[in-house]
C-alpha cells in the first residue's frame, strides 16, 4: 500500500468517525465512557475535529 492509498483509508475512516458523530448529536444518543456521561456537544467538536481531519488527509493523497 503506498502513501496515496493510506491517507485514503484514514481520510474514509476519519469520514466516518464524524458522520458517527454527527448522527450521535442529531440523534442525542446517550455515550458513557467507564460511567462517565459523555456530553452531546462533545460530538460536535468530534465532528469538526474529524471532518477536517478526514478532508486535510484526502487532499493530502491528491498530490
């Protein structure tokens, strides 16, 4: 696998970390974490994070 491919694969992966996200706040799906209540707006932030994370990488395997 060459460097085009992997940034592709991580792009997708990080794609679909945020649409997970994004469908959590929409949703208000309930997370807990060791019986820590994660905070919905914890996935908004997760969302942006990831979303620029999944675009930059895709770019990235572009050039």
């Amino acid at each position: 696998m060459d460097k085009n491919q992997s940034l592709k694969l991580a792009a997708v992966i990080f794609g679909l970390i945020a649409l997970l996200h994004l469908l959590r706040s929409i949703f208000s799906w309930q997370a807990s974490i060791a019986g820590f209540n994660v905070p919905v707006w914890f996935s908004y932030a997760a969302v942006v994070a990831t979303g620029y994370l999944s675009w930059l990488m895709y770019n990235s395997s572009k050039k």
